[in-house]
C-alpha cells in the first residue's frame, strides 16, 4: 500500500525475484510503504515485470527506447524512484538510473 492509500498488487513470483522484496514479504501478503507514492511503486512494479525473467544483464541495445521512457519523469520523483531502489535494494535499477 502506498502513502495515499492506494493498494498496488505484484504476483508473488515476480516478488521472489528480488531477494529485499521477498525478504520483507515473508509469509504475509501485504506490504505498507508510508513514504513511497503510488506513482513510484507503480514504476518499480514496471521495472519488476520487465525485468522478471532476466538470468543476468540486458543488451542495452535492445533496451535503451524501454529505459528512456522508463526514466522519462521529472527530478522529484526521479530522486524518490532511486531511493526506494536503495531501500528495495535494485541494483539494476540504481546502475541504470546513475547513467543518466
């Protein structure tokens, strides 16, 4: 759940794919984020899914038009996707998202 309330559903199996989010799932079905907005966890919820097979690194060439719309927002919430990245513990995403 996010700081305005609104609940945002992942399946359990894209969860397991990050070990803090399993990690902090455990054995319950309910996350409160009290500092993150919807908007962010709905972009990290993006992120999951698009990454939700991958076994290691992308070709950034098959990918670099998905990350320029991926990170296509405005300074604020910029700074609010990388740290909830660090507390979410995304590597992938941080790495891509110092590129910029």
């Amino acid at each position: 759940m996010s700081s305005e309330g609104e609940v945002i559903t992942i399946d359990r199996e894209v969860a397991n794919r990050f070990e803090r989010l399993k990690e902090l799932l455990g054995a319950n079905d309910f996350l409160y984020f009290p500092n993150t907005r919807s908007i962010i966890l709905r972009k990290l919820l993006t992120w999951s899914f698009y990454h939700k097979y991958d076994p290691g690194p992308r070709n950034d060439d098959d990918s670099t038009s998905w990350y320029t719309e991926f990170f296509d927002v405005d300074q604020g919430t910029l700074l609010e996707l990388i740290e909830t990245a660090c507390f979410l513990d995304l590597p992938k995403l941080l790495n891509k998202a110092q590129g910029l």
